[in-house]
C-alpha cells in the first residue's frame, strides 16, 4: 500500500513539473534595445515575466530611445524600447508604438513656500537661471535653489528633455538620488527640485503646472504635462516571434499594471 | 612561521598590485578617448553633452585639501602643544580621549551633522539659495584631520629630549618661547608627516563632503557649489551605463586620484625618512 503511495506521489510530482516548467510551451530569447530611464520598468516586467515563462529569456540593454527605434526598425532587436513618443520619420519608416507605461516627473518645492502654481516657462526659467528669487514667482525675496539629479539619471533626462531645457540648467545643487532631492528641498525653504511622481511624499509640496495637480489621474488623462511615455517599438509587416509577442503582450496586459505601478510608473490604460 | 608571516605580508601586496591594475586598464581607455590634455584641463564636466573635462574636480579638491590645512594644521598643532606640554594632566586626560574620539566617528556622521547643522547655518548667515558650499566641505574637513594632526604631532613634540628644554629654560628662555623655538623645530619631521597625513586624509573623504558640498561640477568658489573628484565618481557610478564613457571616465578620475595619493604617500615617506636620518 505504502509504495503505491510513494510511486503515485512520484508520479503526480513529474506530472506537475513538467506542467510548471513547461509553462505554454513557449521558449526562446526576446531582445529588446533602447531607453535607459526605462530600466526599472523592464526589470520588473522582465522578473515578473520569467516567473510566468521561464524558458523565454528577455535581454534589455539600455543605448537609449533613438538608437532602439533604429535596432527594431534595422532588425537588430525584437523590441525597441523608447522613452518618447515616436517621430513621424520613424512611424513613415514603420515603427509601431505600444504604449506599456508613462512616467510624471513631479516639480516639488518646500512647504512653507507661498509658490505653488507654476506654467512651463516659469519653471524652465528657474531651472535655466533666468528667474532667481522667488519674488519674481509671487513668493518670499529669498533666492532660488534649483536642486537636480546627476547626469546620467533617467528623472533628470526626463524632466530636461520635457521641459525643454536639456543640458542648459544652472543648478545649485545635484543629488545622487530621489531621496536626496526630496529629503533636501523638504529641509531648505528656498529650494525647487524634481523627483518621480511615485516617490513624492507629504514632506514636499509638488507644484500645479499650469493649473494641474500632479497625480496618477492627471497623468493619465494626459493634462498633467510633465510626463512622457514608455514605448515599445515594434516594426510594421515584421512578424514577432512567439516569445517576442508574448512578452509585448505581458506587458500591455493588465496583468502588468502592478509591476508599472511597483517600478514608479503609471499604467496607461 | 615564516611562510605565513611572508604569506600575510604578500597578501597586503596583492591587493595594492591588483587595484593598481585594474585602475590602470579600466582609467586609461576613456583618456586615450577623449585625451589626456582635454580631460585633465577640459573645464566642464557634463556627461549627458559628451564633455569629460575633470579640471573643476581637480581644483576643488585641491583647495578643499588646501583650506582645510590651513584651518585644521594650526587649531591641530595648538592643540598637541597645549596637550605635550601646556595642559595639567588632569585637563590633558580630558581631552585626549575625546580627541581619539572624534578620530573614531565615522565619516557619513560628519556629513550628517554639517548637511543638518552647518548647512542650514551658512544659508542662513550668508544668504546663499542652499549652504552646500566649497566653504562648508573645507570646514568638515578641518574637524576630519583635527584628530591625526593632534595625535601625531604630540607624539612628535614628546619625544623631544627633555634636555633640550632645560637648557633653554636655563639660558633664560620662557616657556613659550622653548615650546615653539625649541621643541617645535626639534619635532618638525614629526609635524610635517602629521600634516602630510592630515592632507591624505582630506583628498580621500568621499561620504562627508557629497552630504554638504553639493555636487555641482562648478570652478570652485567659496559659496558656491562643487564637486571634488571623490564625490564626482561616487554620485554619477549608479546611474552610468556599464561600457559607456561616462562609467569608463569615472574610473579615470578614480587614476587621477590615486596618482595624488601615490604622491602624497611619497613624500610622506620622504619626510618619514628624513626623520629618520636626523
């Protein structure tokens, strides 16, 4: 009786790894190629894909938008990962864009700021050194301090490239991150930052750009406009390979929307 | 016995050797690429523009080292005077121990207390947008090397012959005037290997001084913002591309760095030597 058992207990252990390992019997390698500032949203839907289909394998190099949109349209990738929306040179050429995420960058100042209704050119002033004191903004006479990320981070090329103003900001000081900015424009009345909309607090106030709140619901309906959104590029007329659709189709399924949400972006739909 | 005692020793080589090494390969690719005349003279650093010029870096971390000698040496130098010969020993018992204290204290604690206290206070007093400044760097510094250049110099100025002293208190001399022309110069070497020390000690800080000098690449300026070559690798590392100039560019200004210390050990040995020989 015992080893009846013991050999239909093995026998059902087989059954159910093959059946866990197996997964839809999809297997084979998705490359993907592009965007830096989408590393933390690849990394979740990456690790939460494999969980799903452990016999594909996702590569991510980061080379940035553009050189992604041309390794999908060259055929060099599966995917092209791009951080913007796709030109109109590019969509001519074929490029088909799916959004899976969209990323808010929130402007925030200290509380005790009287500032906290800003347009896009006021802010693109401060950050350029053209305003300086916030009695120019309807605030206290006390200078600005533009606090920013180091280059190289992805809010920093976000919020530059958005508002305009990439590589001709004048900051007082950079962080090495998020934290950092928040944490320091939480303890200095005069200082103005930035900081993924995920990671802002109560500590801080996150300004209206002209006239919208920052939030999960302004960035979504698009009126917030201090955001951008995370492509994935694919190529008109090309077929995707098996494990390449299911990956696209994993992460523009609502299953990915707690994986967007966990990596500090928006899920779009 | 030996084997091992050899073994230990080699061990302590090896590491010097391998870091050596790898700084070495990993520096010398993003020289070669961007030049070694517009790296070390180029005067922005600014990585999302493909501008790899480490002069601010370099001159910020040779006036932070600067003005925090200048600060640091004297208050340090009184201080083991007063301790070796000045200060009752009871006074003296006080305060050597808090002074090996604050040699213990580690150094994000320096930096958390001059982000929270000194910070806010040179914003207020000077009426700077932030008080993350070159001014501020400078003065955690100073307090950083205190401890070294006490403790060494007072070993130095103890271990001046007693003779000496009395002689020069028979002829007539002050006190004073046999601390500072009598043991002073007998412990000069001593002195000067505590300040060389002191020197080393301030162009290696990274944590303290990323908390309070904000980090901005700019030509150092007091009030201003800056960025010290230490900080300048630490604070772009995280978010570099692996293989990209930028990642290989830090590793650069990592050899730059060490052929600072390199020097600074150098003549650190010089003076040790000299000590040595008189």
């Amino acid at each position: 009786m015992k080893k009846v058992f013991s050999v239909m207990l093995v026998a059902a252990l087989a059954v159910s790894t093959l059946t866990g390992c197996s997964g839809n019997g999809k297997g084979g390698t998705v490359n993907t190629d592009g965007s830096t500032s989408m590393a933390d949203v690849m990394g979740a839907l990456t690790e939460a894909f494999k969980e799903k289909e452990p016999n594909i394998t996702v590569n991510y190099s980061g080379t940035g938008s553009g050189s992604g949109i041309s390794g999908v349209l060259d055929g060099t990738c599966d995917i092209g990962l791009s951080s913007r929306e796709l030109k109109q040179e590019e969509m001519d050429q074929g490029a088909v864009a799916h959004v899976v995420a969209l990323d808010g960058v929130a402007v925030v100042v200290n509380p005790q700021n009287a500032v906290s209704d800003l347009t896009t050119e006021q802010i693109a002033d401060i950050f350029t050194g053209k305003i300086t004191n916030w009695s120019e903004l309807g605030g206290s006479d006390a200078p600005i301090a533009v606090y920013g990320r180091e280059d190289g981070s992805g809010t920093r090329s976000a919020f530059e490239e958005i508002v305009g103003v990439e590589g001709a900001c004048v900051y007082t000081n950079e962080y090495g991150s998020t934290g950092d900015v928040i944490g320091n424009v939480a303890s200095n009345e005069n200082a103005i930052g930035y900081a993924s909309l995920s990671a802002v607090d109560s500590s801080v106030t996150a300004v209206k750009v002209n006239g919208v709140t920052p939030g999960e619901a302004t960035v979504k309906d698009g009126s917030y406009t201090i955001q951008r959104p995370f492509v994935m590029v694919t190529k008109e007329g090309v077929k995707l390979s098996e494990a390449a659709q299911a990956f696209l189709d994993f992460a523009s399924g609502e299953e990915a929307a707690e994986y967007i949400t966990a990596a500090g972006a928006v899920y779009p739909n | 016995m030996q084997v091992l005692f050899t073994l230990c020793g080699l061990i302590a080589v090896g590491f010097v050797l391998l870091i050596t090494i790898y700084l070495v390969i990993s520096g010398i690719p993003a020289i070669r690429k961007i030049g070694l005349f517009r790296f070390l003279f180029g005067k922005t650093w600014a990585a999302g523009q493909n501008q790899y010029g480490i002069l601010p870096l370099i001159l910020t971390s040779l006036y932070g080292t600067a003005g925090a000698i200048v600060i640091g040496v004297p208050i340090g130098f009184f201080t083991a005077v007063f301790l070796a010969k000045v200060a009752p020993r009871k006074v003296a018992n006080v305060i050597r121990p808090a002074v090996s204290l604050l040699a213990g204290i580690p150094s994000v604690v320096y930096g958390l207390v001059g982000m929270c206290v000194l910070v806010p206070a040179l914003r207020n007093w000077l009426h700077l947008p932030a008080g993350d400044s070159l001014l501020a760097a400078i003065i955690v510094l100073a307090v950083m090397i205190l401890p070294s250049i006490i403790s060494l110099s007072e070993t130095a100025l103890e271990a001046v012959p007693r003779e000496y002293e009395e002689a020069s208190l028979a002829l007539g001399a002050t006190k004073l005037e046999t601390y500072f022309r009598v043991s002073a110069p007998a412990a000069k070497s001593g002195i000067a290997a505590a300040v060389v020390l002191g020197i080393g000690r301030a162009i290696g800080e990274a944590m303290a001084i990323m908390m309070v000098a904000g980090n901005v690449a700019n030509m150092p300026a007091l009030t201003r913002s800056v960025r010290f070559l230490t900080t300048g690798i630490s604070i772009e590392l995280n978010y570099s591309q692996d293989g990209s100039l930028q990642r290989q560019a830090l590793f650069s200004i990592g050899l730059v760095l060490f052929f600072f210390i390199m020097l600074i050990n150098a003549f650190l040995n010089l003076v040790l030597k000299r000590e040595k020989e008189d």
